[in-house]
C-alpha cells in the first residue's frame, strides 16, 4: 500500500535523511519501519496497562487473603491456645 504525505518540516526531513543514511538504509525503508512499529506500539501499551491492572488486581486480592489468614490464625490461637509460626 502507497502512503504519501505532504508538507513536511525541511528541518525534519533532512534529520529522517541523515538517521536512514546512518543505518545505510533509504529514507522510504525507515518511514516504512517507523509507521510499521507505530501501528504495533499501541497494540503493545494497551497488554502492557492490562497487564498492570491485572498485577494491581492480585495484589489487591493477596492482601485480603493475608487478613483473611490472620483473622483465621487469630481464631485458632484463640480456640487452642496454640501459636502459629508467622512467615518471615
């Protein structure tokens, strides 16, 4: 598929010229790999914040099970007598 733009800064351009003359690549070689890790980049931010709401969830849901565990230790101690070992 063929891309055009137009109106681009002369500044911008001679600088996209000299980073592809860098890699030894053509201007149109490097816009076209610009545009391909562009349109994959949101694809990537958007696992990345699930993955985090995800962490944020189990970590939410660790900590109740850690009260959860304390109150039922505390409700052994209380029926037996006996002490637990709390993990380091």
């Amino acid at each position: 598929m063929e891309i055009k733009i137009r109106y681009v800064d002369p500044v911008a351009l001679k600088k996209i010229d000299k980073i592809a003359k860098e890699k030894k690549i053509s201007r149109q070689e490097f816009l076209k790999g610009q545009i391909e890790t562009l349109a994959v980049f949101q694809e990537q931010k958007d696992r990345e914040a699930e993955l985090e709401r995800l962490i944020d969830r189990n970590i939410k849901m660790m900590e109740r099970c850690a009260v959860a565990i304390e109150i039922i230790n505390g409700f052994i101690r209380d029926m037996t007598g006996v002490r637990l070992e709390q993990p380091e």
